[in-house]
C-alpha cells in the first residue's frame, strides 16, 4: 500500500513519535510510507529526507508551542505539496487544521479511505482544560471540541489509544467496525537495558545515589504533584536525584526546595536519552485524577518498561490496567504521599528493582512491541478499504 501519515507535531516530539514507529514498521513490511510532519526550524520551506524507508517531509511552522496544529500557512503549504500526489490509505493523527485539511484533500482526491487517530483528549473537559491562561482556555475550548469531535464520525475508521477515547468515539456515533484500540508500542530495538553503574561512570553520575527518571512534557498540576513527592521523598531518602529528560515545558527546578538535586537536559539526542534511562533506579509518572490525563496514553511509560527498570505511577486512567499486580512496578493512589511511599519501597528493595526491571522487558517485548502493533493496524487497513468501498489511488 501507498501509505500518509499526517501528524500536526514537530518531528522528534509529542504524537510524531507514535506516527513514526507505525511508519517505520510500516516501510519494513514492503509498503511506501509518507510521514508529514511540522520541521522544527522551517519556517519557509519544505524539506523532504528518507529515513528508516519512509519519505519524511517537514513543513514549515510560524507558531511556535501550544497552538500547533492551527497554523494557516503550514495547512496550506501542505495542501499545495500533497496534491496530486497518490496514495491508497490516509492516516491523520488528530484532526486540528494542519492535519484534517490536507488529509481529506488527499482521500477524496484518491477516493483513499480516511483514518483518524485520536491520541488525546484535547477538548471540552480534556487537556484545553489545564491551560493556566484563563482567556486563551476560554478561546480555545469550543475550537479544540469542534475539531476534536466533528470529523470522527465521518471518517472511514478510527484509531483510538486508550479505553477511554475508546468509548468516547462510540458515544459521538463512530461505529464499533470503524475502530481500532491502538496502544503507543515500546521501542524495544532503540532503547536496550544496560549497566546502571556502567552508565553513571560514563557520564559522571554517583553509583551511591538514587536516581528517579522521568521523560518529556507534563501538564502544571502533574508537574506540582511531581515536584510535591520529590520535596517529601528528600525528608526521607536524602540521597535521591531527578532527572527529567528531554523537552520539558516546566522548570521543576524552581519549584523544588533543593533545584541542585533535579537535572533538567532539554532536548537529546536518541542515544544520550537511552543512556541516561540506564543511569535511574526506577521512573515516575505522575498523573493526577483527571479527564485529560484519563484520555492519554503516554509514550513514556513503554518506553520506561522497553529501559528494564521498574516504575512508580499513579493510578490514573489504562495505565492502571497495564500496572495492576504489581509485577513491573508500584502503583499508587493520585497523591505525593502516594508516590514516595512507592518509591521508597522500591529503593530499600534492591531484590524488586532488579526483578521488576525484568518483568517491565518482558511485558514490553510480549505486549508492546511496535511492529506487533503494526500488524493489527495492518489488518484493520486492509479490512477499511474493503468495507469501504475505496480502492485508493
């Protein structure tokens, strides 16, 4: 097949990750794969690569942050490159403007079936929701509904990551045959479990500490729980680091009462982030009880189990399903509390950090494996485009 993955993020962040192992397992399997994406630094002009068998092409971007996804100029220069071109499936990866203009242009131009994914819940009572800027929220909350729910119903078929969205496409009229429950997958190849010293000696880390991990962005309140535990955690287990690697949007620094003891990197580089996974005893994810938090299925926490090491969360939405019995970590209640108590029977344990370290590659390898997932998104394209009626371009 002759395969469009449209994604509104920047490459190497957010959804992207998720479009591009999908593609990538796609391109492995013999099928011409297109992923569109928003470039990090273009501005002006469209670039185009090859990278693991796909064609990726990066689009240029005014806007800058957290109105991604609504820029005129990138939705138009994507419409103007994407025509005329042909392909037998479209995949959108949300359906906000730069994504769900050029992907219908496509599929009605190809006669192509029309996927959706929907790996957030960003509207009404979702993740607009915890917007700190009361006006901007406001604004803001009836576009991101609109776009959210309006085009589902009417497209071919629907991927959804989590139980939640799940059934929320059901109740906007999507019909049960139209949906696929697709999980984000483990980057099992990318990210290998190794030596923990060995780690800590190459990049200068104490092999006495104890280093809790987390991953990329988080929303305020879950960043406030976060900054909470580790505050309560340092009463308790004095010599305990953070490291929070990759984009993240919050300086926890400036929220903790001991910023020394918290590492923040920014952006890095595939190989730097995996190495630094092998530095920490264990990873948090902290969610507080909310919809938009419900409505997610962070990459990270398969990435956590793919690195061999135990994790501490919170039970919050199908996290808590791929937690429950405690065989790859702790899960706790909502609460700082909550958290610290986890960690620390995490950390007096050496037995259980090791053992469940071993438990989270297997449950990666067994159940999350992206090219495992691939194959059920293989069938449900295949069995889209013949109930469908499209035979693509």
């Amino acid at each position: 097949m002759k395969v469009l993955l449209v994604t509104l993020n920047q490459v190497h962040q957010g959804t992207y990750w998720r479009a591009y192992h999908l593609g990538q397992n796609l391109a492995r399997r013999g099928h011409q794969v297109t992923l569109v994406a928003t470039g990090r630094n273009n501005r002006f002009n469209i670039s185009v690569t090859y990278t693991e068998g796909m064609e990726l092409v990066e689009t240029p971007d005014l806007w800058q942050g957290k109105l991604r996804g609504y820029e005129l100029w990138n939705t138009i220069r994507r419409m103007i490159w994407l025509r005329g071109r042909n392909y037998d499936i479209v995949h959108g990866f949300e359906a906000r403007p730069t994504v769900i203009y050029p992907a219908r242009m496509v599929a009605r131009n190809n006669k192509a079936p029309l996927i959706l994914d929907w790996a957030d819940w960003f509207g009404r009572g979702g993740s607009v929701e915890e917007r700190s800027n009361p006006l901007l929220k406001n604004l803001l909350r009836p576009i991101e509904t609109y776009y959210e729910e309006n085009f589902r119903p009417g497209a071919d078929g629907n991927t959804v990551i989590n139980s939640t969205l799940f059934q929320r496409a059901q109740s906007l009229g999507v019909n049960l045959s139209q949906l696929l429950l697709l999980p984000n997958g483990a980057d099992t190849q990318r990210i290998q479990p190794s030596s923990k010293n060995a780690a800590r000696i190459r990049l200068g880390l104490p092999l006495d500490a104890r280093i809790i991990g987390y991953i990329g962005t988080i929303f305020l309140r879950d960043a406030q729980l976060m900054s909470e535990a580790f505050d309560h955690l340092q009463t308790i287990s004095q010599e305990t680091r953070l490291i929070i690697m990759g984009n993240c949007p919050i300086d926890l620094g400036q929220m903790v009462k001991q910023p020394e003891l918290v590492q923040q990197t920014g952006f890095l580089k595939d190989d730097k982030l995996v190495e630094l996974m092998a530095c920490c005893d264990l990873f948090w994810l902290p969610l507080t009880d909310s919809p938009a938090n419900n409505g997610r299925f962070p990459l990270k926490l398969t990435d956590y189990l793919a690195a061999g090491r135990p994790v501490v969360a919170t039970s919050v939405g199908d996290v808590a399903k791929i937690m429950e019995g405690g065989t790859v970590g702790v899960l706790t209640p909502p609460s700082a509390q909550g958290l610290v108590e986890g960690t620390v029977s995490l950390l007096n344990d050496e037995g259980k950090l090791q053992s469940m370290g071993l438990a989270a590659r297997e449950l990666a390898e067994k159940h999350y494996r992206w090219d495992h997932l691939t194959d059920g998104l293989i069938d449900f394209y295949t069995r889209i485009i013949k109930h469908s009626g499209n035979t693509g371009g």
